[in-house]
C-alpha cells in the first residue's frame, strides 16, 4: 500500500495535496520520499477523499473498472487506447 499512497502523491503534486487538505506540505514530503514514514490513516482518508475512484486500488492493489475502481496505471493505458494513433 505503501507504494500505492506515494504514486498518488506524485500524481496529485505535494503543494496541491497541502492546499486541498489538512496536511502539511513537510508531512507529504516525508511520507512520500522517508520510507522509513508510517503512514497514517490520516494520509490515506485524504488521498481517497481526493481520489474515490482509486479507493479500492488504493487500500487493496485490486481494480474494478465496471464500477468505476480503477488505478493511475489503468487509467493512462485505457486512455492511450482511446486515442486516435494509438499503438
């Protein structure tokens, strides 16, 4: 999971995560680079607050498109298939 919390960090950017909650911008940098970080439930209610459509992804690794659980990974490769030239 732990990997999960820091791909959505990276995905939502430190400044943004820090405006839009009630966590510093120096707390998201620690969990996000200090692997050594326990993450708390705190960070990971934000992230699916902000994120509701990688909640299950998120607390489980698993995916279920047909109601709308999806990955960042899952997203960007089914976007590519949408596009015109893709492949």
């Amino acid at each position: 999971m732990d990997e999960r919390i820091r791909t959505l960090i990276d995905k939502a950017g430190i400044d943004m995560l820090a405006k839009k909650t009630e966590i510093t911008s120096t707390r998201w940098r620690t969990v996000r680079y200090d692997n050594r970080t326990r993450i708390s439930t705190n960070e990971v209610q934000e992230l699916v607050s902000m994120f509701p459509n990688y909640a299950l992804w998120l607390t489980t690794g698993n995916i279920a498109p047909t109601i709308g659980q999806t990955s960042p990974s899952y997203d960007e490769a089914n976007e590519k298939l949408i596009e015109p030239n893709a492949g």
